[in-house]
C-alpha cells in the first residue's frame, strides 16, 4: 500500500505526520484451545475430535484411499514373502492422508499428538466409510 499523495504539499504533510503519531492497531488472534493428551480419557472421547479434524470431504477420501492402499499392499507383501518392504504401507497411507491434511484440511495431522487414537480412528473411518455411515 503506496501512502496517498496529494495536490497540495502542506496536507500531503500534515498527513504523514498525522500517520507517524497515530497509534498502531494489532491485530491479536485468539489463541487457539490447546487440546492435551490429557483431556482425552479414552476412544470414545478422542473420536469426534478426529471427526473434526477430518471434515473436509477430500482429506477423508484420500484417508479412506490411503489406508485401502495400505491394506492391500500390506497383504500382497505378506503372500509373497517381501518382507524387506513392509515400510510401503506406511508410506502410503500416511502419505495420502498427509496430503489431505496440508493441502485440503490445511491443519496438522492429529497423528503427531495422539498416534495411537489417529491410528484406531483411521480404521474406524474406514469401516464407516465402507458401511456407508460416513459419506465418501
């Protein structure tokens, strides 16, 4: 933003003395609500948090893809005895689920707090994804 210049060079001036006296204005965000690993006492309670933090439709369905991904690669190493690549199915399905959480959800996956509880809740997802209880 160029400050305003004008015809007149005394007001031209007087404005930018006026501007240098001003008081500043900040802009203060209120701080977001810290959730600890404490407030969640068990599944049920983490849960709906998860539900939250997966509310937009494309991170759910590159989650739900993920971790289809996952599954079948996870088995396909295992009937075929590759078991040096076991790391794959990882991979994959953190890295799609990441992708929804930088680029679409746009928030920090839940996963770096509460591994355990994102991990159950994954599956979750999954099942009701499947059984249609949550929309793909």
């Amino acid at each position: 933003n160029k400050p305003a210049t004008f015809k007149y060079p005394l007001y031209s001036f007087m404005l930018k003395q006026q501007r240098k006296t001003m008081p500043q204005k900040k802009i203060v965000k209120p701080p977001k609500k810290a959730i600890k690993r404490s407030d969640f006492k068990n599944f049920n309670e983490f849960f709906p948090f998860y539900l939250e933090e997966h509310s937009n439709q494309i991170n759910r369905r590159l989650h739900v893809i993920g971790t289809t991904l996952a599954l079948l690669t996870l088995i396909y190493l295992v009937l075929n005895d590759l078991y040096k690549l076991l790391f794959l199915p990882v991979i994959i399905g953190y890295g799609f689920a990441w992708v929804g959480h930088f680029f679409f959800e746009k928030n920090k996956p839940a996963t770096f707090k509460y591994p355990l509880y994102s991990f159950m809740s994954d599956w979750v997802l999954l099942y009701k994804t499947y059984t249609l209880q949550i929309p793909f």
